[in-house]
C-alpha cells in the first residue's frame, strides 16, 4: 500500500521488528548503557563498570544489557573471567541516531 508522502506502509513483520526495537530503547536506563559503552575509551565495558558508573546493582544492569544483547544492540565477548559488552558494529547508526 502506497501512501501519499510516496512511502509504503510497514508490513506486520516489519512494524513488529521496530515496535520490539524501540521497545528495547525506549527505557532511561538502557539509552545511559548504551551511551556509557559508545562513549567509553575503549568502545566497551563490563557488567560491573556499568553498575558501578549508574550506581545500581549488578543484576538489575544485567537485566537491562540482556534486552539490548537480545535485540542486537550490544554483542558480548568473554575474555577470561570478564565479559565485555560492546555496542554491534552494524547497530552503531541506529544508537548513535537514538542518543542524538
């Protein structure tokens, strides 16, 4: 379906895609994570770092970090005993775009 402005309208599979994506930033405490490892000195950071830095618990940030890991916002790597969380290269636009 055409619409006036020369766009076509999102399928159903299309608009629940992006409905589960801003669901997944649509939350104070997930933009500050993302904006927290974006801006980090080396791109990345643990778990313990975030809580740490929003002065909340581990588990409450790790409840936050699996959404974003969910919805391929974040991408973990383990190395040793830490994992480390940074933000998907091919989601890099679109974090950028949402913390503007």
């Amino acid at each position: 379906m055409k619409q006036s402005t020369g766009r076509v309208a999102l399928d159903r599979t299309a608009a629940e895609e992006l409905a589960r994506t801003l669901r997944a930033v649509a939350d104070p405490t997930r933009l500050q994570i993302l904006s927290i490892v974006l801006g980090s000195a080396e791109g990345r950071a643990t778990v313990g770092q975030l809580a740490d830095t929003l002065m909340l618990s581990q588990p409450t940030v790790t409840h936050h970090v699996r959404i974003l890991v969910s919805d391929g916002f974040l991408k973990r790597e383990q190395a040793g005993k830490l994992g480390w969380l940074s933000v998907d290269p091919g989601r890099r636009a679109a974090v950028e775009d949402f913390l503007r």
